[in-house]
C-alpha cells in the first residue's frame, strides 16, 4: 500500500532526481537532490500552466475559426441578397420601362388613328399645303386579281 503511494507520487521524481545526483556527484547530494525535487516540481507547475494555456489557445483558435466562417456566411449571404435586390430593381426598371413603352405606342396608334380618322375625308388638296394642288377625292381600290393569279389560271386552262 505505502509503495503504490510512493510509486504514484515520487516514483518519476525520485527516479529522474537519484539518477541526475548519480550523473552529476555532488559535495552535498541531499541538498543538491532538495533542491532538484523543488525545480522539478517548478517545472512541472509550469508545464501544467503551458498545457492550459495551450488548450485554450486551442479553443480560442477553434472559437475564431467558427466566428470567421459564420461572418464569411453572413457575407455571403449578405451578397446574394444585394444581388436579389439587383436583380429585383433591375426586372421592376425594365418592367416600367415596357410599360412606359407600350404606352407611347398606344399613344402613337391612337394618335395615327385620329390622324387617319381626320384626313380620311379630306381630298388631296386640303391635306396638301401647296397651291394649285388638286382636289381630288379620295377612292378605294378594290382587290384585283394580280398577274400572277391570272398566269395560273391560263397555265391550268391549258
């Protein structure tokens, strides 16, 4: 029992220490192992300490590199949202523009078909502005077979 408490607590300590005075032979090898027990024992604290620090930083690091990709995600997303909005203003523009551009058609349709409506009975004279121009009135042709539908006619008589 008291040899697994000594195992445990000072077996590494006592080992490494009895070795480092058998090495080294000192004048006063109870002093000089006192005081290599005590630097050990500093040096253990201090590691200790080191691994800590070092497993936060390691937790820290991990803590950045989340917070890092959850902003690169936010810009991300941030971007594809401005270019929504774009994309959104952009088919709206074009959408009053067509509309816009519609519109100046049916106005210029209506005011053809005002022009048309108004010069329809007007004989050449009254729609010319230039003298001695002749007043005559309007006629309407009538559809008269072409050329073309006469030849066919023949050819099929033949």
């Amino acid at each position: 029992m008291e040899s697994r408490y000594l195992q445990k607590y000072f077996g590494t300590c006592l080992t490494k220490g009895l070795a480092e005075v058998a090495r080294i032979r000192p004048v006063d090898p109870i002093e000089y192992l006192a005081l290599w027990i005590y630097k050990y024992k500093e040096n253990v604290t201090m590691e200790e300490l080191r691994q800590k620090e070092m497993a936060e930083l390691e937790r820290e690091r991990e803590l950045a590199l989340i917070q890092q990709e959850m902003m690169e995600r936010l810009k991300a997303e941030e971007l594809m949202f401005q270019q929504q909005q774009l994309a959104l203003q952009l088919e709206l523009e074009m959408q009053e523009k067509e509309r816009q551009r519609i519109e100046e058609l049916q106005k210029a349709q209506e005011q053809l078909e005002e022009d048309a409506a108004a010069d329809s009975g007007k004989t050449l004279a009254e729609i010319s502005d230039r003298y001695g121009a002749p007043n005559l009135s309007r006629v309407e042709e009538l559809d008269e077979p072409m050329l073309s539908d006469v030849a066919l006619n023949i050819d099929q008589d033949l």
